[in-house]
C-alpha cells in the first residue's frame, strides 16, 4: 500500500510532467479533498497507508485534473472575501481579481456605506454576497442572464445564511430592472475576452468555464459598452459604477464613457500592476 506522502508525491511529479502551475499545492489539495483532510490535517497524515478505496479516489480527481479540469470545480469550492462558495460549471470560479475589486470599492466607501447595490452577471453570487456582509444595511440586487448561475448563487446566499439579503433577478444586464430603479453602487465583472484570447487561453478556461461569462463581442468590449450606456439611468446621485475589465481596453472605455455622459473615469490596476478596474461616476 502507498502512504498519503507517496501518493502526494508521485501525483505531483505526474502533474508537472502535464504542465500543470502549482503540481505540488494541487496534489496535496485533491488528495486532501478526497480523504477529507484539511492540507495541516493532510501533513499530519504523510505516513498513513491508504486503503484502495482511498487511494481510487484520489486517482478519480488526478485523472480529471490531469485532463485540465479546475481544480476548484474538483474540490467544488472557493473562498472569497471570508466567504466559502460552492463552485461547479454553472458558473464563472471567482478569482482574486475579482476579491480585490470588492476591497476596494468597500475602502472606497468607508465612509459613505451604499444604502442600495446592484450586481450584474453575479454568476456565483460573489460580488452581491460579499457586498451583503461587509454592509448589512444595503440592499442588494444582483442579476445574471443564466438560471443555472442564479441557482448556483441562491445556494450560496443560502449556506453563507444570506438568502433574503439578495435579491436574484433573471436578466441580460439591466433588463428585468424597473426604470425608476436607482443605486448608490453598481458593480459587474462582465465578460471580456475576445474570442481571439479565449481560444489562446489555458484549457482549464477555455475548455470547462462557461464562455458566455467570458467572451463578448467588439473583441471584448460589447458587453462593458452595454453597461456603460445604460448604468447612468440607474445611478443614484453621488452614485459610483465599478467595473473588471480587460487589460487592454481602458483607452477605448475612456472614449465609450466620455460618449454616454460619464464626467469622471477612473482606472485602476490589480495587485499585479495591470490595468484591471473601471471606475466611473455622471457628477
């Protein structure tokens, strides 16, 4: 019989042979999910020998990863912003973009809580749950086009014991929002790759993550245009508009902004130093 440490051991060397980044933290984290084993548990263990229904279940995750499943849809969940969210192909895996870009419109606002909130494309709820927490006297909305995602976002709020804090709508963008609608915030991480860098992407992206939250037309910026032309309707005075966008497309927002009437633009990078935020605001 193998230990935990062998099997650790000789999943990481198959993974690196496959190309897989981190193949020793994504060898220790299946091995840990399938035995179910935090990774501090998981070390404490090393020597233990593994029964052979153990070890195939480890097996059943490296053949999966190794075919460039994401090793969140395989663990089945991802921790944002102090929340842990069930993650499967129903929706977008939450990324630490993403995590940054709701820290920093919460230290934006410190001082001037949002009294309501709008999310748009919440996929697995992310954004609208995290928001909900960090201000529990907001009202939050949060709209996605896809009853699959709005499923997967409802049993979010539910686990996170936040359902009835938001309110899920089906909709493409601001469809299903009443005109006279209006909110101190409105955020989205809408899609925006081209088709071009969708298909130059890992396969863990481009083969398994639903594409329509990834790509949009206008070689990505379709769906940002679409925001920016509609949001100012339904901007609260005072009220900011924060969006992920892509790396290279903050020239070309600027212009789309300046066009719809938005007075002042702002863009900020990542924790990487790459262009990544928009943010925008009509006073």
């Amino acid at each position: 019989m193998l230990t935990v440490l062998e099997v650790v051991r000789k999943t990481a060397d198959f993974f690196a042979a496959k190309g897989i980044e981190s193949p020793r933290l994504n060898a220790e984290l299946l091995a840990g999910h399938a035995l179910g084993l935090a990774r501090m548990q998981l070390y404490l263990q090393f020597e233990r020998a593994l029964s052979d229904a153990e070890a195939e279940r480890i097996r059943s995750l490296v053949r999966r990863r190794a075919q460039r499943e994401p090793l969140q849809y395989l663990i089945g969940r991802v921790e944002f912003s102090g929340l842990a969210l069930k993650v499967d192909r129903r929706a977008l895996i939450p990324r630490p973009e993403t995590e940054y870009l709701v820290e920093t419109v919460v230290g934006r606002r410190a001082d001037s809580p949002p009294r309501s909130i709008l999310d748009l494309g919440t996929g697995t709820g992310a954004i609208a749950l995290a928001l909900a927490g960090k201000w529990p006297e907001a009202s939050v909305t949060a709209t996605d086009s896809s009853l699959e995602a709005l499923e997967l976002a409802r049993e979010n709020a539910a686990a996170a014991g936040l359902d009835g804090r938001v309110l899920f709508l089906e909709s493409d963008w601001f469809a299903a929002i009443v005109p006279e609608a209006r909110f101190d915030l409105i955020i989205a991480n809408p899609p925006y790759l081209s088709a071009d860098e969708l298909a130059a992407s890992a396969p863990e992206l481009r083969e398994h993550e639903p594409s329509a939250a990834l790509v949009a037309g206008e070689d990505g910026i379709a769906d940002l245009r679409s925001i920016l032309r509609t949001a100012p309707a339904h901007l609260a005075p005072g009220g900011l508009l924060a969006l992920e966008t892509g790396m290279d497309q903050h020239a070309r927002l600027g212009l789309i902004a300046a066009e719809y009437g938005w007075r002042r633009t702002e863009f900020l990078p990542d924790l990487s130093g790459r262009p990544r935020y928009f943010f925008a605001r009509m006073e």
